[in-house]
C-alpha cells in the first residue's frame, strides 16, 4: 500500500509538471500583476520545472521558458519580499539553480540576484530600526516569510552556501540583526512582534487589543526558524542565541493542551496572562502558514541550534496530535502549500512524521488534478513539488532544498 501511495505521488507530480510546460497556458487566467509571480504564476512553474531536471528529459529548458517569461512579463513590479516582484524571480533563481547542471547558463545570473535580495534586506532592516526608535510596532511586511527580512533571509543563506557570499552577506546580516532586536525588545508584556489591531492586515480579524501573532507565514515562528537554521549554518550575530531562546520559549508557553496553537494572542491576554492560559482557537491552526506543522518546523530547528530536547518533544508531540486527527477535522483548505495539505504533507516529511505524511498524502492526491491556482504557494506547483518530495523524485536536491522558501528546510 504504501509504495502504492508513493507511486501515485510520484505520477501526480509529473502529470501536473506536464500541464504546467507552456506559459501562456499558466498565465491565461492570470492578471498581469500575478503573472510573474512565484505564488501564483511563473516564477513558480519554473521552480517546479527546475527541481525535476535531473528526473524528467526537458525539464531545464521548460525552467528556462518559464523564468524568461517571468522575466518579461515582470515590468515595473514594485520590491515585494519573494513571492511576488523582482524578488520572487531572484528567489526562483537561487533555489531552482540548485537542481541544474553546474553549467547551466542560469547560474550566471545569481550574483546579480543575490545582490538584490540583499539590497532590499537591509533597506527593510533599516525600516525596522526607524519604526522601532519612534517606538511603532514593525508590520508583517517587514519582518514575515512572504514579503519581509525572513523570507527574503532565508533565500540569502541558500545563495551564500552556494557560493555568493559577498552579495549575500550585508542583507543576511542585516536580516539576522534586525530579526534577533525584533524578538528581543519587548515593550512590558507585549512581545517585539505584536501589532496593535489596526496595523494588521484588513482581511485579519484581530481583538482590539491587538496580537502577537504565533505562525510560521506572519508570526515569530517564521524568525524563530530563520534564526536556528542560520546558527546551524555557521551565522550568528550578538544576541541572536537569546533570541532564538525567547521565541521558542514563548511559544511552548503559549502550547495548548490539544498540543497546538493559537493563531495569535491577544494583547489583553498578553497582559493578564503572561505565562499562559486558554486562548480561544479562532482560525486556522493545522496548516503550515498558521498553525502546527509551521511552528514544529520552527521547534525542531531550534531545538538543533540550542541543543533543547524538550523543544523536539514538544514539536514531536504536536505533529502526532495532528496525524491522530482525521483530515476532515483539519482547518486546511485545498491541497495548496500554504493552507493546504500539501504544506501539512511537506512539514510531516521534513519532521520525520510517517503516519501524518502518509495521511496527508492520500488527502492531496484525492483533489490533487483539478483545476485551481498554478503556482507555488497556493496552487498546483508546490502541490506537484509535495508529491514528488514524498515519492522520492527529489531526493538528489542541493542542501538547500525547495522547502527553504517555506522554512521547513
């Protein structure tokens, strides 16, 4: 049965790597502004493509249509972290080219994509620090995984262990300083990451006292994950020990009984309850942007980095409460990366959890063909990269393997 399953995964991927081969058939229900971009559009498709060159004959090249494409069709886009803007095609870049031959023309291109990566980590950096000495709280889009210093961060380790440590090094720095004095400076109860209520995004439904945010897509799990896999690699900055420290600490506190997590806590419940207490588990708590897996991932990580086991028993703990959970109790939506099961999928592979994997499988393959969004974080192109992580079509990948992008690696 479960060779089975692996084949199934394996066949699935492949069979959507063949869907996705033309642009224009991913960009044909796309508006320009998403085009280019590696959640929706072709800087998406050309990851997928790149990952499968060593597996599937024509794959680099149809990496190659994709990124010229996305290239063209990028415009004036304005800076926006690594998914959409010039940063998304600089982060499908660094991270496809690790799937390539070494003479790959690509690989020319990486200096120039690191650089700039690297430019906009510092300018966010100094962002922060401005925000900070006014003493205004530092918004999602500075600091987060999608758009601010730990997406983009993480990228710039990828691209200094692979050889481009002089462009890399100022952004990544600056990310790892400015990330390690956002989780340290805390203002009384009220954590360095809080935002009051309206400075959150208008689609997040937040209690007026604002929130501290938990998860790994817009919470202090996704710096917490940064900062542990860059002190595994070698990079550390003053206190960035303590802040790993903190971060993980705080969320141990804030665990539930159910082994989960709140998608944020409020700041009234930050202020009369500082050392933990039920919160109410409004929002997603099972996907990998807001809930378990994510903030396992960000657990494990810095459970390696500080040598804590009880950071991995706590991780573990989790990851099995939710593989004990039918998927029909699961707060995902579709089989997409980001709040679907195939991020649930990917975490349980990264985080040694068979059952999970497996569960998680099976549940992506049931939707995995129809018709949704194409690119990598909420449609069929992460799905597909999923499925073949799970089937073992990947399994020669670089160090620093697709999954950085989602922290997981």
């Amino acid at each position: 049965m479960e060779a089975d399953l692996h084949a199934r995964a394996a066949t699935c991927a492949l069979d959507i790597a063949h869907d996705l081969r033309v642009p224009g058939d991913v960009t044909a229900s796309l508006s320009d502004r998403a085009a280019h971009t590696l959640c929706y559009g072709l800087a998406g498709t050309a990851l997928l493509h790149a990952c499968l060159a060593e597996v599937e004959p024509g794959s680099a090249e149809t990496a190659a249509a994709h990124w010229d494409a996305a290239a063209r069709l990028l415009g004036r886009a304005p800076p926006d972290g690594i998914h959409t803007g010039p940063g998304a095609l600089a982060a499908s870049l660094i991270i496809g080219t690790g799937y390539l031959a070494s003479h790959d023309q690509h690989h020319t291109l990486l200096p120039r994509a690191t650089a700039w990566l690297s430019a906009r980590a510092v300018a966010l950096a100094r962002h922060h620090y401005r925000r900070a000495a006014r003493g205004e709280a530092t918004l999602w889009a500075v600091y987060d995984a999608i758009k601010g210093l730990t997406g983009i961060g993480r990228v710039l380790l990828a691209a200094h262990s692979r050889g481009h440590s002089a462009e890399a090094e100022p952004g990544l720095d600056a990310a790892l300083t400015a990330l390690t004095h956002l989780t340290l400076n805390t203002v009384g109860t009220r954590p360095g990451w809080w935002l009051p209520a309206d400075l959150h995004p208008p689609t997040v439904r937040v209690p007026p006292s604002g929130a501290a945010t938990t998860g790994l897509a817009h919470g202090i799990a996704g710096p917490l994950a940064l900062l542990a896999t860059a002190h595994q690699a070698g990079h550390t900055v003053p206190g960035q020990n303590d802040a790993i420290h903190t971060a993980a600490q705080w969320l141990l506190t804030w665990q539930t009984p159910q082994q989960t997590w709140p998608p944020h806590v409020s700041g009234t419940t930050l202020d009369n309850s500082p050392h933990g207490a039920a919160t109410p588990l409004t929002g997603r708590t099972t996907a990998w942007c807001y809930g378990t897996p994510g903030i396992a991932a960000a657990l494990t990580s810095a459970g390696h980095a500080l040598g804590l086991p009880v950071l991995h028993r706590a991780a573990g703990a989790a990851m099995n409460s939710l593989a004990a959970r039918s998927p029909g109790h699961w707060d995902t939506e579709g089989t997409a990366l980001c709040h679907g099961s195939a991020g649930i999928l990917q975490s349980a592979l990264r985080l040694s959890c068979p059952p999970l994997a497996d569960l998680a499988a099976h549940t992506t393959l049931t939707e995995a063909t129809t018709s949704r969004p194409h690119g990598f974080l909420t449609g069929r192109a992460g799905t597909a990269l999923a499925l073949a992580d799970f089937s073992g079509l990947l399994s020669a990948g670089p160090n620093d393997t697709w999954d950085c992008i989602l922290l997981l690696s």
